[in-house]
C-alpha cells in the first residue's frame, strides 16, 4: 500500500537523517524544487510576505492568504509540506482553526512558535515570546483540533530573550503538551546545535529540526548553511548532529538560483508524469 504524504513526512523526520528542506514561497517555486529532487519543502512565511506583499516579515499576512498559498502549492507537487503557521494567528481557538485550515489546504505538517502575535521574522532583533503555559495550552488546542494526523511542529524562539537552557526547557514542555516535532530557533554556534538534541534525547518522541538558512549553494548533498558565523559545511555535518532536518528558506527565486537547482536535479523519473496523489 502506497504511503501518505503524512507517513512520509513522518519518515524525514527521523533524528539524524538529516534531510534538507528547501523553502517555497509559491508553487512554481516549489515544483522546481520537487524537481530538482528534493523530498519535502517548507512553505516559509518569511518568503511568502517578501514576494507577496514585498514586505519583512512582520506579521502581516493573514491567515487565509497564507491557506489559500499552501492550496496552490500542494495541487502542484507530489512531496509532503510543512507550513509555517506563525503564532497559529492569535491565541488557542485561533490556532485550533488554523489547523484545520492548514490540513483543508494539504500541509502535512504545521510549525507553530510561541512569539507574541504578530510576530517578527525568528532572526529579527527585539522579538517577545508568550508565557510558557501558553503557549502549552495552545499545542494542546492544535493537537486536539487534528484530523488528519498532520503533525505539529512546535518552534521556540525563547534563545535570543531568555537563553538556551529556557529554550531547552520549554521544548520539553512543549514535547509533553503532545506537539511532534521540536524546533529551537536561531541557537548561536554548532556547540548549541549540538546541545540541543543531546538534551533532548531522552524523549523518544522529540524529533529536532535546525534552520539551515541563507544557503549559498542550492543542491541536495552541499547545500551549505551559517550557524554562529562558523560553516555547517555538508549534509553530513546536521546528521553527526542528530538533527532530523533543516530549512533553507529561499525568499526571491532569482534565474541564478533556478540554473543552480536545476543543475543539482537528478536524473528524471516517471515521477512527473504521474496524476498527483490526493490522499494525505
């Protein structure tokens, strides 16, 4: 039996694989990633409000823009999608409708941050984040609100305000309130990324994900990110880690970056020529 966009989402996720997730704005965006074999994307919303408003990302995309974007790139690719939820878009009931939303549109899986609404782009200067409790009381909303078994990706940015050790101690909570996946945002040298998972191990359930971001290079084995100023140099590098995966959020798909892509595809499948699957 063929398995569902959420099994295989599901399966990318395992710690230490280290698989790379490039970040798509819109669907032609998204099936050149597809394309160039690629086995999820990032629908990112710091990409989205750069090419759609032509603004930072601050917050000011509404929720049914960002629904109505998720739609469009899921009829057009065959691979599973993580959206990028924001806050949720307010407080718990918010969220709990955001999820609903999000799995209507194809998403396979939703992060959800605990920044004050609205938010601001995770590596902005003078972010806020909620209350603990809160942002507890808002996963439990979502994971109850599921019903297609989306998973919740659950994202602190508690680091840069309150340091690592509370941003650890909030992804376990945030672990305990049900959320499946962990993201601790913008950690500030390879010593922190390795911290984090290490910390977190004894929860079988946490699955860790790094933000692999201003990427230099766009392929599937080299794809380069800056971590504290020094180099994650290779894929390799995020599994010695035991990180599950990494970001490279592309906001302007410029005709370099797309020569670039297409350079790294590999050698074309039947894949393409296959109705898309709608079963999640």
């Amino acid at each position: 039996m063929e398995k569902s966009l959420n099994q295989r989402m599901l399966e990318l996720f395992k710690p230490g694989r280290g698989t790379m997730m490039p970040g798509a704005h819109n669907a032609l965006s998204a099936r050149i990633m597809e394309a160039a074999g690629f086995e999820t994307v990032l629908f990112t919303g710091a990409g989205f409000a750069n090419t759609y408003l032509g603004v930072p990302d601050m917050g000011l995309t509404s929720l049914k823009e960002v629904v109505d974007q998720v739609a469009a790139i899921s009829d057009a690719i065959d691979i599973p999608i993580l959206a990028d939820g924001d806050t949720g878009f307010g407080n718990a009931l918010n969220a709990r409708r955001t999820v609903r939303m999000m799995e209507r549109a194809g998403a396979s899986a939703l992060l959800i941050e605990d920044q004050v609404y609205p938010k601001r782009c995770g590596h902005f200067e003078d972010k806020s984040v909620i209350s603990k409790s809160e942002m507890v009381q808002k996963l439990k909303a979502a994971v109850d609100a599921r019903q297609t078994g989306m998973l919740i990706l659950a994202r602190t940015d508690a680091r840069a305000m309150e340091g690592l050790d509370a941003a650890i101690d909030r992804a376990r909570a945030y672990s305990e309130a049900g959320a499946d996946l962990l993201f601790v945002e913008a950690p500030q040298s390879l010593e922190e990324l390795a911290r984090i998972p290490r910390e977190l191990a004894e929860d079988p359930r946490a699955r860790l994900d790094v933000v692999v971001d201003e990427a230099e290079e766009v392929g599937v084995e080299d794809l380069e990110a800056e971590a504290g100023g020094r180099r994650v140099e290779r894929l390799a590098d995020l599994e010695e880690l035991g990180l599950a995966e990494g970001f490279q959020e592309s906001h302007v798909l410029a005709a370099g970056m797309i020569d670039r892509v297409l350079v790294a595809a590999p050698e074309p499948d039947d894949r393409r020529d296959r109705p898309h699957r709608r079963g999640r």
